[in-house]
C-alpha cells in the first residue's frame, strides 16, 4: 500500500468541497469494495473522503407512493426493512443472495452500485487488463472467462457487472439521485451504468466529485409479486455465474405487466426489456416463459470457458418466472 490522506466530512457540501477537481481524491462508503481494491493497487487515490456520518441513512416512502432510499443505507438494513421485503420482495432477495452477513452488514446502498468488477485479471496486476490500464489489452478475451459476460462485451472488455443489488435496481426502474459542485440531478438507473465499448475503463455516467444521495424506486403495480432467483458455484458468499429479477402483474392467468433484469451475463446489470414485451398479454405458462427467455438470450456471444451460460441463463429465468407466475391478483 501508499500514503494517503483521509478526511471525515459531516455534510454533502463538505464531502463534495473535499473531493472537488481532485482525480485523486475518493469517497469511502462501507469500504469493502475501495479498500480492497487499495490494498492490491489497482485503486490509489491519494485522498480518502469518508462519507459515513452524512445525514444519508433513511428509508422514507414519499407521498407519490415511491420509496427513496439513503445512499448510506447498510445492505443487510435495507434488505430487512419491513416496506422494502414487502413492496419490493425481489430487492430485498438480491441484498441477501450477495456477499456474506458482515459484508452486507458494512457495506452501503451507493457503494453496491459502484462496485468494481470481480474479473480475476482486473485484480491481477502482471496481467494485461484494459479497464485497470487502458490500452493494455484484456486477458479475459483468450483467457480463462468462465465467470465472464455474454451480453454487451466488446472488444476491449468482457467483465460482468457484480452487483446482485444492482440487477433488482434495473428491474424496478430505479432513478439515482447524486450531487455535485453544480447541484442536484437524478439519473434513469438503466442509464447509470456504461457498456464498455472502447472504453472500459469508464463504467459509470457521474461525474468527477459527484456523491450519490440516495436511490428512488418508483411505486408500481407488479413488484410486489416479484423475485430474485440467482446461480452460483456455492451456496452462499459467491458471486452470480447467472441471476435473474422477474416480477409480473397477471390478472386472470394473463400477464399485463412483466420485468426482467439479468445478473452474472451482463457488462452492465442487464434489462431484458424485449423479453418483457413478448410476455405481455400471455398466459404464465412455462411455454411462454421459455419463449420470453429465448428472446432475452438472442444477442448473447459466448467464449471459450463460459458457453454454458446462455441456456442457464434460460433455465435461471424460466425457474425465477415459475415462482411467481402462480400468484394471480
Ligand atoms: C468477498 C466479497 C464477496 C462479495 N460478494 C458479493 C455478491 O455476491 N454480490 C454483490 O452484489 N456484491 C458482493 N460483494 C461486493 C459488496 O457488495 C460491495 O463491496 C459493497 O456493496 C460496496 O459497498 P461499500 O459501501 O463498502 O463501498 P466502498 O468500498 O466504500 O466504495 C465503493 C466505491 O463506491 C464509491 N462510493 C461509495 N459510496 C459512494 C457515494 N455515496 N457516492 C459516490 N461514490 C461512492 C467509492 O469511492 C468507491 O469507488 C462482495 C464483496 C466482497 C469483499
Ligand atoms: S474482461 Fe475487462 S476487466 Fe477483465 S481483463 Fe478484460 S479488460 Fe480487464
């Protein structure tokens, strides 16, 4: 590790003001994601700015019916929370089918979005890596990429998006509200996170110094029956190999309102928005499900070592769709 400085702000403004122009500069949140990153030295910012006394830790329901969400909120609080369990079962699945108890008990609703990924060669620092240093090249692409994307790689980088938090975010239409030196704005959730392109690098639409403030998610008819089913090498404390969020509005055995969003395949968390299209007006039969997982595959590219991953990918949202396609409202 390297020297660094390390500052504990007590407002938004302060913790804005210490980042400013600063490139160096980082917020630290729960610290799993940041300090780990530090101590391999993939990440080295110079500043620390600690953000965790900042009035950001509440869960309010707003009088629209949507519920805003404190980017300070701990995984394991929001996942427990009685209106989150509830209204949004398939976020409060996603919170608990990642990491371990402590890790979800430290780390933080604005830090899950921002985590980096876990492709081995990014944490590798002999190995070339185009995301860690541009125009290095990516090890992935003719490596070993078991765990690696199908859906939105390019050419320069193949690396999944981790966050199983983020995949329910995706489906539940969520709005990101941040802060910077020019004020308050909100983001679509679905226009957060950056395909990789040409520059994978670049994996986010903040802006340099901008703090996320919280996580909005729209009230909505269809995410109450709704559910996180999630794929992976060992029980517990492992990351998606495939995951999905589904949640539908049937009415009468037909389907008015469908949502899937997908984990483990994606260079970012992934909405199937298409897939949710073909579902519309069907019965919630398994038929019509496998269908509607054809479609949400169709543009998937495989690699050597992870070819298995589209018809898992399938059976993970065919499996996830059979669970609440039985509640009829
Ligand atoms: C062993 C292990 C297993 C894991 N397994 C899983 C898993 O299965 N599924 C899963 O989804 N996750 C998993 N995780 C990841 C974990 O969920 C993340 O590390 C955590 O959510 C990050 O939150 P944090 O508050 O600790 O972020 P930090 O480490 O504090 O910060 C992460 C990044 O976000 C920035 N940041 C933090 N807060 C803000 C803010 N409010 N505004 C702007 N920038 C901010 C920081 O500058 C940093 O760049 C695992 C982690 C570990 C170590
Ligand atoms: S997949 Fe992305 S993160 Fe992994 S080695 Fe290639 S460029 Fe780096």
């Amino acid at each position: 590790m390297y020297p660094f400085t390390y500052i504990k702000a007590k407002t938004n403004k302060d913790a804005i003001a210490a980042i400013g122009s600063n490139t160096n500069a980082k917020f630290i949140g729960g610290g799993t994601n940041i300090v780990d990153l530090m101590k391999m030295n993939i990440e080295k910012p110079h500043q620390l700015v600690d953000i965790t006394s900042l009035d950001l830790k509440k869960i309010e329901t707003l009088s629209n019916g949507n519920v805003k969400i404190g980017a300070l909120v701990r995984n394991s609080d929001l996942a427990y929370h009685k209106t989150i369990a509830e209204k949004f079962p398939m976020l409060s699945k996603a919170l608990l089918a990642g990491a371990s108890a402590q890790l979800r008990n430290m780390a933080t609703a604005g830090g899950n979005i921002l985590q980096r990924t876990r492709c081995y060669y990014f944490y590798d620092t002999a190995t070339p890596c185009n995301k860690r240093e541009p125009g290095s090249g990516c090890s992935a692409i003719k490596g070993y990429n078991r765990m690696h994307a199908i859906l939105g790689t390019s050419d320069k980088c193949i690396a999944t998006h981790p966050s199983d938090m983020c995949v329910a975010l995706s489906a539940l239409d969520a709005i990101v509200h941040v802060e910077g030196i020019n004020g308050e704005r909100t983001i679509n959730f679905l226009d957060f996170h950056l395909l990789p392109g040409d520059t994978p690098e670049k994996e986010n639409v903040l802006q340099q110094g901008e703090l996320i403030t919280a996580i909005e998610i729209p009230s909505s008819s269809f995410a109450k029956n709704s559910t996180y089913l999630k794929v992976r090498d060992r029980a517990s404390y492992e990351f998606a190999l495939t995951s999905a969020a589904v949640a539908l509005d049937i009415h009468n055995g037909t389907i008015s309102n469908a949502r899937i969003a997908l984990g483990g395949v994606g260079t970012k968390p992934w909405r199937a928005k298409e897939a949710e299209q073909s579902l519309i007006n069907k019965k919630a039969t398994t038929e019509n499900f496998s269908a509607a997982a054809n479609v949400a595959l169709k543009d998937a590219v495989t690699y050597k070592y992870n070819a298995f991953k589209p018809q898992l990918a399938k059976q993970t949202i065919i499996s996830a769709l059979q669970m609440i396609g039985g509640n009829n409202g």
